[in-house]
C-alpha cells in the first residue's frame, strides 16, 4: 500500500451501543463533550456553497440518528481556516467543521485538537463501507482522525467521439493507451489536455506512482529524491511524449470543460468531480465517458489511482464532541452517502451507496473492485512547501518541454530544505 503511515485498525474488541450509530464514541481521547448524541449540531465549513446540500440531509439524519446540522459556511479560506484555528482556543471550537488532509491535518492531530476516530473507521471498515486504503490519509501513528467528507479519483475522461471516430477502444494497458495517443495524433487530434498552473502534477503522479508504487511513497518521506535516476527516467519519459506533440497547448486559456467538447483534445486527467464541469459544459453521459488510467508498469499486481479527500473532523474540546462524533458514524453509512450523492453528485467512498450519475457509479464500482489500490493525490501526499515548487516547476516543463533535470533540481531544493528542518 502507498502511504506515509501504516495503517493499524484494531476491529477486535469494537462495541456498537445498540441499533442505533450514534451511541458510538470516536475512539480512545477523553474529549470534553458533555454525551449528548442527539439534537442539533453546529457545522462549519470552507465551503459555504455546498451549505443547501449539507442542510438538505437532515430530513434523513433527523430520521436515522435524530441529528440536524445547523451549517455556517465561509467562502474565504483563509478566513476560515484562521476562525477554526482560533477557535481551539475558546469554549467554543466547533463539534463538526471541514479541513483538509496531508500537512494540515497532521499539525492539529499533533497538537491533541482533533477527536480520534478509530472506532468509527473500524465500524466502518467492517461494515463494508469504506476501504482500507482510503484510511491511510486519515491515520496517524497508527489511529484514525476525522472521516471523509468525499472523495474523487483522478482517471481519465475523453470524448466518446474522438474515440469512436478514430477505431479506438477504452484502452486498458500502458501499451494500448500510447496506441490510442499515437493514433489521434496521426488522425490530427490532440490526445492530452495540460496545463502550466495549479494542475500540473497529475500527470507526473501516474507516472510514478503507476511505475513503482514504492517510488512515489518514498517522495512523501523524503527518503527518494526528485533527482534520483528513477524519478529522471520517468520525467525522460513525459518529455519523450511531449516531443511526439501528444499535449495541448499549456497556456490556453479555454476552459478544459469546453476545449474536451469542442475536441481540443480527446483526453484530460482529472477528478471525478469534472463531470460537474463536463455537464455546465453542456457533454452528457453520450459526449464523455472516463477510465482508471493503466499502469506504466504491467506487472503490478494492483492498478494505483489517485484519490482526493476532504475531511470533516471534530474538535476534541467541543462541548459537541460526542454529538459530531456520533454524526461523524451515521456520515459513513450508506443511509448517509445515498442521501449526500443525491445532493452533491460525484462518487462515493462506501461502495453501497446508490450513485445518481450513471457514469460515476460505474467507475466508483470498478475503482472499488480488487483490481485497483488508491494512493493520496500529489497535492495532499507531499508537504506544502514541496508542492508549492512543483506545480510552478512541472508548470514550466509543460510550456517549455526540455531536460528535465534543472525542474527536478530546484523542487529537490525546496525538499532538501524543508526535509533538513524536521529533523
């Protein structure tokens, strides 16, 4: 499994209090709730857009677990972030609230301000309602803090057009996939999206995480440099098809969404949630379809794939401990997930749940299957700091395709630098 930590899920010894979630506590934390498991619950999130369709569940959590949310959202992040930080230093810090995984978790797990949930995520896991390796980006030595609030696979999406018109099938090896690029960009299609800012990292994510999963683990720790051979040759290799003119033009300014219909190019790796985008764009389920991306290395026994995930979490202080803890169970369930993905869209994390979107619900079943392992997304895997330099760094290689070694030397830089100061 791909993960900084390893994960230690003790499912033995797991007490559910009755028929009813909510009468299990989070974990082994002394907390300072005062027990209540029901009632109203104060919520706050990052993203006060998604308010109506956090609200619109608690006609089924009212009825499962007798818990509504009253929801305060900030459309300013950093406000938020500052808020929810200062509020660990009152009487006041919040019994529900969203954050983010990797670095900025791991600092408030640090500092005792965030309630265990190991039980809950053992529940869960026994339960059939979530995988084990998606527990990985919520563990740290060795329990489980928060729980995801949703997640999305970066596969890949394409126009069914593109494929159809040009005799190529959904590939499903490395080999058929640079087949399908090849024959596109014979037929004058453009095969990949890409771009110079903000999402520039996925494409290198696949790469090395599809190659060898331990590589792409050992760029979390520090202990595989970006400028070690292997990280080269693989860096060798997207340049390799970028010299067969395989990507778009990095600093177009066209919305992906539009460039995919209008068949700037036929393919764009992305998160699942794009299809929110592909839909404003005015594609249905017979303009698009996506898949898992194929693994570089076809020896794998698994195929990787990458996954984003937002967590809610409960203040460990909170008066409302015990009441966001207790929402925090029901929130796995599949009760709790149907009614969310009917609200919000996107896959889901418990594989029961009943997806809305055709399209979705058949990549969120397959993902889910044996034949896939899920890793955390470059944006949350690595520290900040390191990721801050390599999405400016690969942003360059994509407008300016050349040895890679100069851009791997400047991120390793930034990783010596920051690496030196945790020790």
């Amino acid at each position: 499994m791909i993960s900084r930590r390893k994960i230690a899920i003790a499912v033995t010894g797991l007490v559910v209090a009755g028929a009813a979630l909510a009468g299990c506590s989070g974990g082994s934390g002394s907390g300072g709730g005062g027990g209540e498991t029901t009632g109203t619950l104060n919520f706050y999130t990052d993203k006060a857009a998604w308010k109506p369709d956090f609200e619109s569940l608690n006609d089924t959590s009212g009825a499962d677990v007798d818990i509504t949310l009253k929801t305060t959202g900030y459309s300013d992040a950093n406000q938020y972030d500052a808020f929810i930080k200062q509020s660990f230093r009152t009487n006041k810090s919040p019994g529900l609230f969203t954050w983010h995984t990797g670095e900025s978790l791991k600092e408030l797990v640090d500092e005792g301000l965030i309630a265990e949930t190991s039980d809950i995520w053992a529940n869960a896991i026994d339960e059939g309602w979530v995988s084990e390796d998606l527990a990985e980006g919520y563990t740290f030595d060795g329990k489980q803090y928060c729980v995801p609030m949703n997640i999305a696979y970066w596969v890949m999406f394409y126009n069914k057009a593109a494929f159809a018109d040009n005799g190529i099938e959904v590939p499903t090896t490395w080999d058929e996939l640079d087949d399908a690029a090849a024959t596109l960009k014979a037929a004058g299609v453009t095969p990949y999206q890409q771009s110079s800012v903000l999402f520039t990292f996925q494409w290198f994510q696949h790469l090395v995480a599809s190659s060898d999963p331990d590589l792409y683990a050992g760029l979390t720790t520090g202990d595989v440099k970006y400028t070690d051979p292997e990280i080269v040759d693989i860096m060798n290799l997207w340049l390799e098809e970028h010299e067969n003119g395989w990507f778009s033009d990095a600093g177009s300014s066209t919305d992906p969404a539009v460039g995919l219909k209008q068949g700037d190019f036929a393919m764009i790796n992305f998160g699942t949630f794009f299809a929110g985008n592909l839909a404003g764009a005015g594609m249905t389920e017979d303009d698009y379809g996506m898949f898992a991306i194929p693994a570089v290395n076809d020896d794998l026994d698994k195929t990787p794939v990458a996954v984003e995930s937002g967590p809610i979490c409960v203040a460990e202080n909170s008066s409302q401990r015990d009441l966001g803890l207790a929402y925090s169970e029901w929130w796995m369930s599949e009760s709790a997930q149907t009614a969310w993905n009917a609200a919000h869209g996107d896959v889901a994390f418990n594989p029961k749940t009943t997806v809305a979107d055709p399209v979705l619900a058949e990549i969120g079943s397959q993902i889910a299957g044996d034949d896939y392992q899920l890793y955390d997304r470059f944006f949350e895997a690595m520290p900040t700091a390191i990721v801050t330099t390599a999405i400016e760094q690969f942003g360059a290689f994509n407008a300016n395709p050349g040895d890679p070694v100069p851009f791997l030397e400047k991120i390793q830089a930034t990783a010596d630098k920051y690496w030196a100061e945790q020790e």
